[in-house]
C-alpha cells in the first residue's frame, strides 16, 4: 500500500460526508486537498500571458466560493472533486479573459499556454483562451466523453488512468478519446 492511498480514501471518505450534507466535511477537506488545487491553479496560470494579473491565491479562492456552493453533487472519488474542480477554474478563467476583453474594444485577447501534450500546430505554442472554451463547447456538443478527456487531462492533468476512473471507462477507451479529441482540437483550432 502507498503512502497516498490512505490520503485518497480519506478525501473519498469526506467527500461522501459532505455528499450526506456534513457542512464540516467540506472544512476537513480543504487542507487534505490545497496543495493539489495549487498545483491546479499553478498550471492552469503558467499556460496565461506573462502578465496575467489573476494569482494562483486568488484563482482557488475563487474555485473555492464555486465548490463549495455544489449542493447536490453526489461527489464519488478525490478524481471527480479535482474534475469539478478544474472545470470551475477553467470557468473562471474563461470569465476573466472575457471581461478583460470586454473591457476595451479590441482589446487583446488572453492566450493560454498549450503543454506538449495538447499543442495544436507544431509552429504554434499559444491559442486564445476563448476560442479553445468555444471549439470545447462545440465538442461537448458532438462527444461529451471526448470532452471531459480534454478537460481532466489538459485542465486537471489528470494521468489516463485517473482519467479513466473518473469517467468509468477502460484506461484504453480514455486514450482513444484523448487521441481523437486533440486530433479535433488541432483540426478546429488551426481552421
């Protein structure tokens, strides 16, 4: 048995706590859980411009004033809370470029740093944070699954293991998702 075995069921354990209602549960979990959100938080920031005023502090405070308003969230595993988690994160990022863009006409959009592993154009490192939420949205609309292999592997980092266990597929069906997804997304994104 690993050492993080134990912390992972804990984090289950409370999590179906907090699913049962237990206000205090979600306050046993934040610590058990910040410094995987800081990470989260780091690299979801890492991928912005340089001069990106949204902190990692300020980017899980906000996630956080988003989780903890789930009510009926039937949570299942840590893997499924870090999901939600990235997603809320990735909304409110979207949300942020999308005010500061409002804010001036032309203003310039946000770019998001693209990892190795989801690099749309082999000549292109950065694509616009709004127009990868859109070509996400348009995916979700075509394959849901696809999707959500997007959003816990790019935004959370899951690994495809822990991505196949919070989807309830084989870890197979996950790479093939994850293949075809980003083949879509190189495809939409370079159109």
């Amino acid at each position: 048995m690993s050492g993080t075995e134990p912390k992972t069921r804990e984090i289950t354990q409370i999590l179906h706590e907090w699913s049962e209602g237990k206000r205090e549960a979600f306050d046993k979990l934040m610590p058990l859980v910040y410094d995987e959100l800081h990470r989260q938080a780091a690299r979801y920031l890492r991928r912005e411009r340089a001069n990106h005023t949204l902190q990692t502090t300020a980017l899980i405070n906000e996630a956080y004033l988003k989780l903890i308003d789930q009510k009926e969230i039937a949570w299942e595993s840590r893997t499924h809370f870090f999901a939600l988690a990235a997603n809320a994160m990735r909304q409110i990022l979207v949300d942020y470029a999308r005010k500061k863009y409002s804010q001036k006409r032309g203003g310039e959009l946000e770019k998001l740093q693209l990892d190795e592993s989801l690099t749309v154009a082999a000549d292109e490192k950065t694509v616009d944070l709004i127009a990868l939420d859109e070509v996400l949205t348009k995916l979700e609309e075509i394959d849901e699954q696809q999707a959500k292999v997007v959003e816990l592997r790019y935004f959370s980092g899951l690994s495809l293991e822990e991505t196949a266990e919070a989807l309830h597929i084989s870890r197979s069906t996950a790479a093939r998702e994850w293949a075809m997804a980003r083949a879509w997304l190189h495809r939409e994104l370079t159109r």
